[in-house]
C-alpha cells in the first residue's frame, strides 16, 4: 500500500504497530461511527459477538488476550 499523499492529510490516521512498538500512517477507510450500507446486515451481531468475547477474556493480558479474542470472534462468525 503506497503512503498518503499530503492532499489526504484530513483522512490520514495514526495506527500503533502491534508488535514493533512504532506506528504508521493509513488512510481512514470511514468516518468513526458510521457503519457502512454494505456492513449493517453484521453491525448488530458483530457487535454482541465481540461483547461476549471481551467478556470471556477479561482476566487476560497482552498478547494472550488478543489471541484468545480473535479465535472467539472467529469461532462465533463461523456460526
């Protein structure tokens, strides 16, 4: 993926590199809290889905956490 242009700098975000400690720039895919047309059939159960799993993971730390979330969101979106 090639790297924002300046003439992007009001979509450009700043994300944490998960597992090098720096951070990169991307472009904002859609504005924060708008759910798009194509996606809204999977907002409200990818949104319980994901509670369930936070909830089931919440002793967890670090990368353990992580890990444990993925496979349940993944576990539950096989369903």
């Amino acid at each position: 993926m090639a790297a924002p242009t300046l003439s992007e700098a009001g979509q450009v975000i700043i994300k944490k590199s998960p597992r090098k400690g720096s951070f990169y720039l991307a472009r904002r895919s859609f504005e924060p809290g708008v759910v798009p047309k194509h996606l809204e059939g999977y907002a409200g159960s990818m949104a319980a889905d994901a509670r369930a799993c936070a909830t089931a993971t919440a002793g967890m730390k670090g990368n353990a956490r992580v890990t444990a979330m993925n496979g349940c969101i993944a576990g539950k979106r096989r369903k």
